[in-house]
C-alpha cells in the first residue's frame, strides 16, 4: 500500500498492546464510531502512536478543540456551497432505507474530519519544532463528554482491494485524481453503495480539477494550523521524543504532513456529498454536538 519495505497500517481488528489501547481511547476521546486512517497509518510506525496519542490526547477532550473543529467544519460547508450540489442522489436508485443509511454515513465523517484536520496540524506543528498548545490562562478549559454518539453509525466499509472489478477501477481513478498513498476510510464506506459513489464521483471529479476549490483547500489547511497553535494545553510531542520511541521523526514528519496535504479536500469532498442529503445550514451545525463533561462526584469520606 505504502511501498515495499515501508510501514503498514495496522487494522482495528489487528491491534494488540498498546495500540489497542489507544485504539479504544480515540474511539472514547474523539467520539467516533471507528479508527480512522490516519490513526493506522501512525500505528504502522512502532512506538509513535502512543506517543503522539497520548501528546495530543488532553486537548482533543476540551471545549476548545470540539470549538476548532466546529470552524473548520462551518468553513468547509461555506467553501463547498457554491461548488455544488452534486446532485447525485437521484442518479442512482437508493431506497429509503439506504438512502438513510448513506447520510447518516457521511454524517460520520462530516463530523470526525475536520477533529483529524485540527489534530494533525497540531501534530504537524509539534514535529517540526514549532509551538503548538498552551493558550489557556486561569481555569482549567472545559472539559467535553467522552463516548460514542448513540445515534452514529459504525465505521463499516468495503476492502481497499475490493473483488469488484467496477470498484477496483474507482478506487484507482481516486486515488491518481486525488493524489492518495491510500484509499480513505470515505470513500471505502460509500463503497458500499457502489452506484452513488460511481455518480457521486464523476460530478466531482471535475470540481476537484477547480482553481477554487484548490484555494478552498488552502485556506483550510491554514485555518486548522491557526487553530491548533491555539490549542489550551500544550503538545508535549518532540521529534527527539519519537526518536527516543524508537520511530523516524522525519519519516513521521513527511507522513503527516500528507495527511494534513489531502485532509482539507476530503472535508470539502465530504461536505459536497452531504449536500445531496442536508442543506448547507443543516450542515453548517456538528451532527453529533458534545455535551459538557458531568463533574466527578467525591468519595464520601
């Protein structure tokens, strides 16, 4: 997937140790409903996902963060609004049922991408030596609900190596379109309604190709960076740090910065494909909004 020789991801249903613990914790931390690629992609350089994890891991819990996200998202909706809709919805013949199943799909990544977004250009910060985190003062910042949403779906998808000689062909036009090492957990879940992702795609491939839409992207990427120097906490993530992990700080450092590269389309991406479900004022507000975390009950004494 990487190139021989080079790390792998490493599937949920793989990990062991300490990566299955970080596992479980992005699901709790994050509120998200699986492990998405970037997480598996860190985990296939040993000993960096803890570190990294447990470096960025205080702030993804606080008001702020959610906050950060929430902006990249609005952004996103506001960018993507005069590039769509796709009107592929009614190309394609999906039921109810799955039609239901599809938004609530997309629902899922319109929530958790640009939380990744933020989090990565953090990361992206902290590895190249700059500051990142540390901007509050006085109280401690507000602390939000862990878990999973009860009303998101599971992170299903198909094989990135799909038997489907249709799909096969679709993975490949995106990922030389779009420039991917990797198929992204996206695009794999809508996969599993073949025909709208099949017209969903050839609406947007042409759009990607846009001069906005590559200064959309732009303004995203800077925006999270903003954001993520702003963070409440400080990053206590050094490229010595993962040296003394026992990973390539530099390799990490190109890694991620592909991510935080190819993040700001796919948000776009996503929130284009969610304007055949949603409005853009519906999708301007977070699907799944965090509730503030109840306060620890003391032990009677």
């Amino acid at each position: 997937m990487f190139g021989i020789g080079r790390p792998q991801p490493v599937d949920e249903y793989e990990a062991r140790g300490e990566v299955e613990r970080v596992y479980h914790e992005i699901r709790q931390s994050l509120r998200v409903r699986g492990v998405n690629l970037l997480f598996r992609t860190w985990a296939g350089y040993e000993g960096f996902l803890p570190v990294a994890w447990d470096a960025l891991r205080p702030n993804l819990e606080t008001r702020a963060f959610e906050d950060a996200a929430d902006a990249v998202r609005t952004a996103a909706v506001r960018a993507a609004t005069p590039l769509g809709p796709l009107g592929a919805r009614g190309a394609c013949g999906l039921g109810e049922s799955q039609g239901w199943q599809l938004s609530r799909s997309l629902a899922l990544y319109h929530y958790v991408n640009p939380k990744l977004l933020v989090l990565v250009s953090a990361a992206r910060l902290a590895l190249a030596g700059e500051r990142v985190g540390g901007a509050a003062a006085g109280d401690p910042p507000e602390r939000i609900e862990r878990g999973e949403p009860a009303a998101m779906l599971p992170m299903e998808m198909v094989d990135e190596e799909p038997d489907d000689e249709r799909l096969q062909e679709l993975f490949a036009d995106l990922k030389a379109t779009l420039d991917l090492p990797s198929v992204n957990s996206d695009y794999r879940t809508l996969a599993l309604w073949p025909d709208y992702l099949a017209a969903a795609w050839e609406r947007l491939k042409p759009i990607v190709a846009r001069p906005e839409y590559a200064a959309a992207a732009d303004e995203l990427r800077a925006t999270s960076r903003r954001l993520a120097a702003d963070l409440p906490l400080p990053v206590p993530l050094s490229a010595e740090g993962v040296r003394e992990a026992g990973a390539d700080p530099d390799a990490l450092l190109e890694k991620t910065e592909t991510f935080e590269r190819l993040l700001p389309g796919l948000i776009l991406n996503v929130a284009l494909f969610s304007q055949d479900w949603r409005s853009p004022e519906e999708l301007r507000v977070s699907p799944y909004p965090a509730a503030p975390r109840p306060p620890q009950s003391r032990s009677p004494r």
